[in-house]
C-alpha cells in the first residue's frame, strides 16, 4: 500500500472540496483551470465532431446514462476514491430510481450542485418528461462510473474491461443512444 492510499489522499481531498472554503477554492480557481487547459498541449479535434445519424426516430430510440460522477445506490458497495489507480468499476442504477437513494463515492470535485440540484449528474426528470411525452425510451437501467484514475487495461481490456462489460448491458437492454454525463 503507497502513501498516498494509507494517508486517505483522495478522501481528504474531497473532504476539503465539500466544506463551504473548498468551494469556494474550486469556484475561485475555475478560471485558472480553463485556462490551463487551453495553454496545456492536448489531443485536439480536427474538423467537426463525430456524430453518427441514429437509425430510427428518436421517438423509437431506447436511451440510456453513463455518468462518471460515483453514483451509487445507498446500499451497494461505494467506489474506491482511495485507490491511487482508480476504481474502474461501475455500478448499476435503475432508470426509475428515486434519486434520493443516491450517494456520490468521488473526491475530484464538490457535491454541492448536487446537493441543489440531482439533475445536475443525472438529469432523471427531464429524461422522464421526455419519455412520457413520447419523445423518447428509456432503458431499464444506466450505468455509473466513479473515481476513473488512468484508463487503464482494467477499462479497456476486449475481453474483461469494464467500458466493455457496460456496452455489453446496454446492448442487452437494447440501447440505441447514449447520453455520456461527465462529473
């Protein structure tokens, strides 16, 4: 075990995120962060951002969520925000659930928009809306990530990688459209 895992990095980190000055810290430094990533070297898109054209109506198309925000039932197993690697595990939620049962297992960013708001990780209501409305399907079940790390070959492995353990569930719950929720 590193130092990092026995000192409870990561949890003490989103300990301090989650006071009112950790927000503020965050708030404050947003700006700076937006910058970095413009002045840091990156992968960069060239040309327009890929889209594929659905095959049917959007009204026909079964919709499902993958949010990397650790999201996770209260009684399942919360994802590991100390491992210094990530936990690349995932965890199942019913597309019906009450969002109330719902607790955050990740220490990169502050709860508190959660806390005003669960729509901002997982927009529940709008998607339900949408549904009866006959806009759309939802699948019976999305699909979270938390505390991501480094992809490693735990998420991509063909054979036993998580991302494809979840295209496998969504293929099984035939899922036509994915909406990615990042945190």
């Amino acid at each position: 075990m590193g130092l990092i895992e026995r000192l409870g990095f990561w949890r003490t980190v989103g300990r301090v995120l989650n006071t009112a000055a950790g927000a503020r810290v965050m708030e404050a430094s947003r700006g700076l962060l937006n910058l970095s990533t413009r002045l840091l070297p990156g992968p960069r898109l060239d040309g327009p951002p890929p889209f594929v054209r659905p095959g049917r109506a959007l009204r026909r198309c079964t919709v499902a969520v993958i949010t990397t925000s650790g999201l996770h039932l209260d009684g399942d197993e919360p994802f590991d925000v100390d491992d210094p690697k990530g936990d690349p595990s995932w965890r199942v939620i019913p597309s019906d659930v009450d969002p109330a049962v719902l607790r955050i297992a990740h220490a990169h960013y502050t709860h508190r928009w959660w806390e005003a708001d669960r729509e901002v990780l997982l927009p529940f209501e709008r998607l339900r809306e949408l549904e009866e409305a006959g806009v759309l399907r939802l699948a019976p079940r999305f699909f979270s990530f938390g505390f991501g790390g480094l992809l490693t070959r735990e998420y991509t492995d063909p054979g036993k990688g998580t991302a494809h353990e979840v295209a496998r569930a969504l293929v099984d719950d035939g899922v036509d459209l994915a909406l990615l929720v990042p945190a």
